[in-house]
C-alpha cells in the first residue's frame, strides 16, 4: 500500500475529528469527553500502527 495515501487518509480522519469535536464543543452536546477519550485512543493508535509499520529499523540520532 502506498504510504503516502495512508498517510494522507490518517490525516484526513485526524482533521474530520477534530472537527467534529469543536461542533460538539459549541453545541455543549453531552458526552463529549467520552467521545474525545475513546477518539484519541483510536486515532493515536492509528498513528502508533502507521509509524511502527512505516519504520525502516533506522534509529533517531541525539
């Protein structure tokens, strides 16, 4: 699969999460910690997957 596309799409549901929670926030609709809780774990997991997935073995230097 192409990186870039993934990338992108990891990107995309990111923003659209964002969104929907400063909706939620100007609403003052309840649950939007739930919602925000269960969303950032999702999503940073995501992240966490593409990043092991995208590793090449290389190592950061200090």
């Amino acid at each position: 699969m192409n990186k870039s596309l993934l990338r992108n799409g990891l990107l995309g549901i990111s923003f659209l999460y964002g969104i929907a929670l400063a909706i939620m926030g100007i609403l003052g609709i309840d649950g939007i910690g739930v919602f925000a809780a269960i969303g950032g774990i999702v999503i940073g997991a995501l992240w966490a997957v593409y990043g092991y997935l995208g590793s090449d073995g290389r190592t950061m230097d200090a």
